[in-house]
C-alpha cells in the first residue's frame, strides 16, 4: 500500500499554510464513501465484500517448499488510508500432504511477521464459515501500518484475507475491516 500521495498534500500544506487557512473557511464536498459489493474469485472458490472492483495480480516468491505463485486481489479506497486484500497460494502437493493445517498456518503467520518486519500484537485460531481451520493475526509493522489478516487452509490452498490501515485510520475503520474480514466465504470444492 503507498501512501505517497498525501507527501505532495502535506508539503503543500506547510509551505502554503496560509493558504490553507482561507480553504479551510470553504464549503468542502463530502467524501464519496466506496459503494461494497460482493467479489467473487475467477475459480469462484470465495467471495467477499469489497468497497470496488479489485486490482488482480500474480507474483511467484521463493520460499522453502519451492516457487509458488501468489495470486493477489486489492482495493485501496480513495481518500482512505486502508487497503482490502484477498491473497492466495497453491501448494507444491507433496508438501499440502505432508503438513497439517496448524503448521502451514504457523509458517504463515511467521513469515507474514518476517517479512514485513512487523510485531504481533494478537493471534487466535479459528474456523471458517464451513470449518476449515484458520488463524487470525493482528501485527504492526515499524512505519506503523496495522494488519489484520484471517488466514485459511482448504483444498491444497492458503487464503489471506487482510486489511491494512493506517494507525491513525485503523481505529475508525475497526467495525467495517471486521465486516469485511466476516464477509469472506470459502466455497468447498466438489
């Protein structure tokens, strides 16, 4: 998530500040709020409710079990210091078959922490909607960005769903990064 649009504003406004001031006194439009709709997955294995049509990207990373690909939906709404995401890998299938649930999601979290250089402030296990087994992490990372992050293990797969927000937005956004973490819906394969 970039926040290098806001730099330029608040350059401005130190340099300007006067003129600040007198924006200040004027009418201010409202901020547009994103409208939330009902995403579902290409393979149409989940769903979750996104404030917009996600940005669909595919990154391969190197990791102990070999080359996998990360497939990646984000939206970042405007005006707003948050971003939605829904993140998942397939497993190489000899190491799905050999790992439990529990390890794939502790290696996960651990490697969530490690490679954000981020601390853990929170962790629960938990289940999805139809019972596959989870974990829920909340870290913050050394520029203060909070993440929250439900993880989940289903049909050889590894599904992230996160919300990253600002410190200072993280507090008036915590209701609807709940609703948006509780909207997301693994559909079992048959």
């Amino acid at each position: 998530m970039t926040f290098k649009v806001l730099l330029p504003l608040i350059t401005a406004t130190v340099i300007y500040g006067g003129s600040a001031l007198v924006e200040a006194n004027q009418p201010q439009p409202p901020v547009v709020q994103p409208q939330w709709k009902i995403f579902t997955a290409p393979d149409k294995r989940f769903s979750v409710l996104m404030p917009g049509k996600p940005e669909r990207n595919i990154e391969t990373q190197k990791t102990y079990m070999g080359e996998i690909n990360l497939e990646i939906f984000v939206v970042e709404p405007p005006q707003q210091e948050v971003a939605y995401l829904v993140v998942y890998n397939d497993f190489p299938y000899n190491y799905g078959q050999m790992a439990t649930p529990q390890k794939i999601l502790n290696n996960a979290r651990d490697m969530a922490l490690k490679t954000t250089q981020s601390n853990l402030i929170s962790q629960r296990n938990i289940r999805s909607s139809n019972g596959h087994p989870g974990k829920e992490i909340e870290y913050v990372n050394a520029g203060g960005k909070i993440t929250r992050n439900r993880m989940f293990v289903a049909d050889g797969r590894l599904y992230q769903v996160m919300a990253i927000a600002s410190k200072k937005q993280h507090p008036t956004l915590a209701r609807t990064i709940t609703g948006y973490l509780n909207s997301f819906h693994l559909v079992l394969q048959k």
